[in-house]
C-alpha cells in the first residue's frame, strides 16, 4: 500500500474506526504514520543531518584544535553527533508535553537507524579524502572534506529514512507526536 495515497485509520476501543485527523482513546499514539514519500523522508534526513552536522563539525573542530588522533576525533565527532542528533528530536517531542524517558525512548527509535549511517557514510569519507583529517581548521581542504562527507551521507541516508517510515519507523515515531 502506497502510503502517501491513503488515508490511515485505528481501531478504537470498540472496533470502530478513528479517521486522520482523530486522536485515540489512549496516549498520544493515533496509528497515523506521515505519508511515505520523498519528501517527507528528505525532511526527516534534514533534521537528521542537522543534529549530525551540529554534533560533527563540533567534533572534529575540537579534535582538531586539541590535536587529537584522527581515530579520537573521529570517536568525539560520532558522540557529539548522537547527542546532537537525539536532543534535537527529544526538543519538539518534549515540546508536545511527553514525559523525558518517553521522549529519549521515542528519539532513540526515530534516529538511531538514520544517524548510525549518516556517521558511517560521513566519516568513512573524512578517512578516505586524502589528507582530510590531518587538515588545519583554516585549511580548505578540511572544510570542503567535511561539507562533501555530509552530503554524500545526505543523499545515502535519505532513501533508508523513506523505508523506515514506510514502515512505521523512524521519523514515523516522532510524528505520532506531533498530532
């Protein structure tokens, strides 16, 4: 089922059927997924890159400027990431009053898949761009490494995050939330 096409229903307390815009009888969970389509999977990948880029440029800025072993660097830029990458979708789910736990446990099921490749693309190309990791923070080279790393991890991630909401997964989790 094509869901971009469809209106998505739940069966209430009842059986009876809960249209698209109806909220259940209990929590926030309407059984609503956001439609599966490009654009939607393009939009969760940009606020995944967000938190990414965030989380990464700060890394490897600090790496860099502590003069850290490529492999620590790399360590502190893919934590930084994380923790950037899941306080940005814990904000807006904390924004719709669900309690922390709740919404760390909804930020770890929407982004983990998504920043786990976004890292290993982003960084693998850090690695493999001749130079990239040994380059100053004034050094172009660093800088045009990191941008291409990030759009490439971009463009890789985006067709994963339009699988996983077609599935309920994902950025599919935070919408619940936002309805």
């Amino acid at each position: 089922m094509d869901h971009s096409t469809h209106e998505h229903t739940t069966h209430g307390e009842h059986g009876e059927h809960a249209g698209h815009g109806e909220h259940a009888e209990h929590g926030a969970h309407t059984g609503h997924r956001p439609p599966s389509t490009w654009a939607a999977a393009a939009q969760a990948t940009l606020h995944c890159l967000t938190g990414c880029a965030i989380g990464e440029v700060l890394g490897m800025v600090i790496g860099t400027a502590l003069g850290l072993h490529g492999v620590a660097t790399i360590a502190l830029a893919v934590a930084l990431a994380f923790v950037f990458g899941y306080a940005l979708t814990m904000r807006g789910v904390l924004k719709a009053g669900v309690p922390f736990r709740t919404a760390l446990k909804v930020a770890l099921a929407a982004d983990t898949i998504s920043i786990t490749v976004m890292e290993i693309v982003d960084n693998a190309i850090m690695v493999v761009v001749p130079g990239a990791m040994d380059a100053g923070l004034g050094d172009w080279l660093f800088w045009g490494a990191l941008v291409l790393a990030l759009a490439v991890a971009f463009v890789l991630t985006w067709p994963v995050n339009k699988w996983m909401i077609g599935r309920g997964k994902g950025h599919a989790v935070v919408h619940e939330y936002h309805h």
